[in-house]
C-alpha cells in the first residue's frame, strides 16, 4: 500500500475549517471551466480557437476571449456560429471525471457554475440526490419539490445556447438581463463559505459582485477558498519570462485577498483530486455506522445491554459524531434514545442532522429481490460513513434457535471494501466478538492508550462507563 502524503499545513488547515462548514451546511461550490476539462471538454480558449482563426486571429495571443465572441458576431451579424460551437463542444459525449464524483458525495447543496455542459448535475443526480437546475431567472421563481441541490448556471445552459452568456453584449447586460442570479450569489456570498474551483476569475461578472459584496459589508468579508494551480515554468520559457509570470500570480493572490478569497496553491492538477479526497474521507470520518442486531443481549442482561447501546449513541452524539443505523434488532431503537436523548437535552448545541436511522424495507418478502434491495440499502448508508461500529450480531431463525447474524456480517464485509475504519466491541458477543478478534492485528499503529482501550472492549467484566470510554478513545484514535 503507497502511504499517503501529509497534506501541507495550509491545505491542512484549510480541509478542517471546510469539513466543518460542509458539516453545518454553510459549503457550497463554484466550479469553473477548469472542473470540466478532465472530462474532455474544452476551456475558453479550445471553444473560440476556431472562432478566433476565422477572424486572422491566435487564440493563444489574445487575453479578452469575451471581445473575441464579440468580435465575431460584429463580423458575422448573427450568433449562430457560436451557438453551434458551444453545442458541438458541450454537448453528451463525456463523462464525470473523479472530483465530480466526490463532490456529488459530499452534502452540499448549493452549486454556482459559469460552465454550460451538464457534467455538475449528471453527477449529483448519479448520487440519487434530486436536483433543481436555474439557468434562467424564470426558473429562479420556482423550486423543485424535494430538491436536495440547486445548481446556478449563470452563463447559461447548451441546451439554450441562443441565451448562453458569451458575448461583450451578454456580459455589459448581465446585471440587467440576469439581476435576481447577481442577488442570489451575493447573498451566497456573504451566508455561506464558497470554494472556487477550475475559475481563473477573469470572469467580469465574479469580480464585480465579489467587490460590492465587499463594499458592502465594508471590507469585512466572510472566508472563501480558491484552488489554483502554481505557475510552472514553459518548456523553452526564458528564465525572466517565468519570474515575470510567477511575478504576476504573486500580485493576483494577494488581490483575491483583498475581496476575502484564500488562495491554495497546487502544482499539479491531480492534486486538486487528492485535496477533495481528504475533504471527503475527513467528512466522512465524522460519520458513524452502528451495526448489530440483538435478539438477546446475552451476555448482558436485557436492561444491561440495551443501556449500553443507549450510552454508546448518547456519547457519540456529546462527541460531535453524526451517527447513522440501520435499526437492526434490538439495537437500533437504543442507538436512537441514546441520541435522541442527548439532542433533546441541548437542542442549540447538536444537529438534527446527527442521527440518521434508515430502517430497512421489511415488507419486500421475495428473499431474491429482498436481498438485492438490502445490500443496495446497506451500500447506501455505509458509503457516507467512515466509521463502522459492530455490537452483539445475533437473531432467531426459523426453527427458534438463536444464531449470527448474518445481516451484521453482511455489513461487515461492506464496511471492509468501502475502506471503512472498523471498531468492534467485543464483549457483546457473537458476531461482534469476532470481528473484534479479526481486527485486533488493525489496531497496533495506534497510540498505546487506543490499544489498550480496544483490548478494554473485550473484556467482560468491564463496567458499561468503561466500555463506552474505551469505545470513544478507539473511535477517535482510528479517525485521526
């Protein structure tokens, strides 16, 4: 296995305060071209290199590629050229690339895109979220029932490439054609944090509201994120040419925090890959999985066991864990008053949004199609969750006698794929008695108290503040 390498500090710093407002639903994104072009699609410069030639002139020379569509339409009289361009080059054909994929996972439900292909919401709707789309104010006056997303497309959309933002004409009449989608973005703006992604920020429009956004709260703006790719030096660049170059970017960053924008440098595109993996694996480490199912509570008495379940649910939401379960027997009912109970205590302190209890579909009797449904379903909780905790793993079968559980193994073996950090407790027996064992040899890289306190979960005379202790020092030692 290829270790991973430590973020540096301020990519570090910057992945923690980010996780934490994905945590608080205040994240949203804002994705360039840049987002797109793993994909295959084109940036500016590949969509008006045809156009530019048309007119005498190189793409690569001109630094205004809005005065170029310009140009060509004062040229031509018509648009029509251009519409044809960007549907040829937005258009289907390509596929999401990686870091669409971990951002549709994540829950962040606001999406700002000055892109005109699809790939954003084909994502998302991948991840079964349902999602409203606005690329036109008309449908900034309606809301899609349910929605889980909005994606703003404020230049527009292929499938309407006569109204796509392209022009001198469309950008000079932006903030007046397309008022209510300036509003809605500075009020994103100033309530949430924005991480802008693929954006060269030469777009007229951003630079504009970023600055009466910051006039208006008189210069003191909320945090936002950028990602930005180090200026590398050009095969055959002379050296003055590069220092000129990394010169400027300099002097640009420090702008962008004049308009409350923090620049990460990355030097290679693929890190922007590794940073939205971090961000995904440390949001998901905050999740957990309880998993178990308890016919008997054997070798604790009913009472017994059911208040440790209790206290395990209730510590982990005191600890600022979110929990997810699946209501397996006898388990997944204490899971939820211990959680329960912690929240209702202090309603201003814990989120609603830290429990989650999705029971499984029990009226499907068809035992083919039941078990499709369920490892589906179990896929489905355990993939948000980078933690997975196993208590007891027993049930009654049909002739009455008391076995494993196969549904916790089950889940189990998922947790193991989707690379899931597993804690058992093993003094609840059964099935969780040997996924302990199984992963005793995991938890020898942990600090000597986590390893001591996993040696703790199997022991049964331990008392029940014990084995909730011992449980939350593993739980913590294996997320960070």
């Amino acid at each position: 296995m290829v270790a991973r390498r430590k973020p540096a500090p301020e990519v570090e710093g910057f992945v923690n305060a980010f996780v934490d407002d994905v945590a608080d639903g205040t994240a949203a994104i804002f994705a360039g071209a840049g987002l797109s072009v793993a994909s295959g699609h084109v940036n500016w410069f590949g969509l008006l290199k045809d156009i530019a030639s048309e007119l005498g002139l190189d793409v690569d020379r001109e630094h205004n590629l809005v005065a170029v569509a310009q140009y060509h339409l004062n040229t031509r009289g018509t648009r029509s050229r251009l519409n044809q361009k960007l549907i040829d080059e937005f258009s289907a054909g390509h596929r999401i690339n990686a870091n669409h994929e971990i951002l549709a996972r994540l829950p962040i439900a606001t999406y700002w895109t000055t892109n005109y292909d699809k790939l954003i919401e084909t994502a998302l709707e991948a991840e079964s979220k349902v999602v409203d789309v606005k690329f036109t104010v008309d449908q900034l006056k309606t809301t899609r029932r349910g929605r889980d997303v909005t994606v703003y497309k404020m230049h527009g959309d292929v499938t309407d490439a006569e109204h796509a933002v392209l022009t001198k004409d469309d950008y000079e009449g932006y903030f007046r054609d397309h008022e209510p989608f300036v509003t809605a973005l500075a009020g994103d703006l100033v309530s949430k944090t924005l991480l802008f992604i693929g954006f060269s920020f030469t777009d007229p429009n951003i630079d504009y509201i970023m600055s009466r956004v910051r006039v208006v709260l008189r210069q003191k703006t909320k945090q936002h994120y950028c990602i930005l790719k180090r200026e590398s030096r050009r095969s055959k660049e002379k050296s003055v040419d590069f220092q000129y170059r990394q010169r400027q970017q300099d002097y640009f960053i420090r702008d962008l925090t004049r308009i409350g924008i923090q620049a990460l440098l990355i030097d290679e595109y693929a890190e922007l890959t590794e940073i939205l993996g971090l961000i995904q694996a440390r949001y998901r480490q905050r999740k957990i999985f309880i998993s178990g199912s308890a016919y008997t509570f054997d070798p604790f008495r009913p009472d017994d066991g059911a208040s440790l379940i209790e206290g395990i649910g209730s510590e982990m939401v005191a600890r600022r864990f979110s929990i997810v379960t699946g209501f397996g027997l006898g388990v997944g009912p204490s899971v939820i008053a211990g959680a329960m109970q912690t929240m209702l205590r202090d309603p201003t302190r814990y989120r609603p949004s830290q429990l989650e209890a999705r029971p499984f579909p029990v009226a499907d009797h068809a035992s083919t199609s039941r078990k499709s449904l369920y490892e589906g379903h179990r896929r489905a909780m355990l993939s948000s969750c980078g933690i997975a905790v196993f208590l007891f793993g027993n049930k009654r079968d049909t002739t009455g006698a008391i076995v494993e559980s196969d549904g916790v193994r089950e889940e189990y073996a998922l947790a193991k794929s989707l690379g899931l950090k597993v804690v058992a407790v093993g003094c609840t027996g059964s099935v969780a008695a040997d996924i302990w064992a199984k992963e005793r040899p995991t938890m020898a890289g942990l600090p000597p108290a986590a390893r001591k306190a996993y040696q703790t979960l199997a022991d049964p005379k331990a008392s029940q503040a014990q084995l909730i202790a011992a449980l939350v020092t593993v739980v913590e030692a294996v997320r960070d």
